[in-house]
C-alpha cells in the first residue's frame, strides 16, 4: 500500500541522516568542496556555495536511495512468516531470552557496583 512506500522512504531517510552521516561526503570536507568549484570550475564564491549545496543535496537522496533498495532487497527476500510461527517465536523464544538479559544485566550491575564502591 501507499502508506507501507511512504515508510520505507521515511526510514531510509532517518537511516541516512542518523547512521550515515546525512549529506557529508566521506572523506570531502565542504571547504575542500568549495574550493574545488571556486579554483578549477572558476566559479565565484557565492555559486561554489550554491554547487557544493546542490552535491549535499544529491549525495543525500543518492544515500537514501541505497537505503531504500537495501530495504527492498531485504524484504523481497525472506519468507513471510505465518501468524502463529511470530506467536511461538515470541512466547517460546524471545520473552525467555529477554528476561534471561534481564536477569544477567542486574547481576552484571550488581558486580560492577560492589567492585567500585
């Protein structure tokens, strides 16, 4: 549905601005940029700024883009489960090891305050 596409651009979005360093250029810093369209394009200062925005810009929804076909390469992929195999894998499954880890990190806490106190 309309409403699934909507989620996906949304969540590649999210995942580039917080995982993948939104519209920065690995290894580019925006003076390096700049400084390339005022000397080797012969731009002035103003349209460098305007140039290096627009490279942000595309290197944004290009990082997006990539977030979305992972996401479709993903969800194509795998098999749908059926209702009652989510139930049996959450019940059987990940409630125990959730309270296993809840278990384990209060005793962890534990030891790790009577060590420093």
């Amino acid at each position: 549905t309309m409403g699934e596409l909507v989620e996906v651009v949304v969540i590649g979005g999210l995942m580039t601005a917080l995982f993948l360093g939104g519209w920065s250029l690995p290894w580019i810093s925006d003076e390096a940029l700049i400084r390339f369209f005022a000397t080797s394009m012969e731009f002035g200062r103003n349209m460098a700024n305007v140039l290096a925005m627009l490279v942000h810009v595309g290197v944004f929804f290009a990082k997006v883009l990539i977030m979305i076909v992972l996401q479709m390469l993903i969800r194509w992929g795998q098999p749908r489960f059926r209702y009652d195999q989510v139930m049996d894998l959450g019940w059987k499954i990940m409630l125990p090891l959730s309270l296993a880890n809840i278990v384990v990190t209060g005793f962890v806490v534990l030891l790790l305050r009577d060590i420093t106190a």
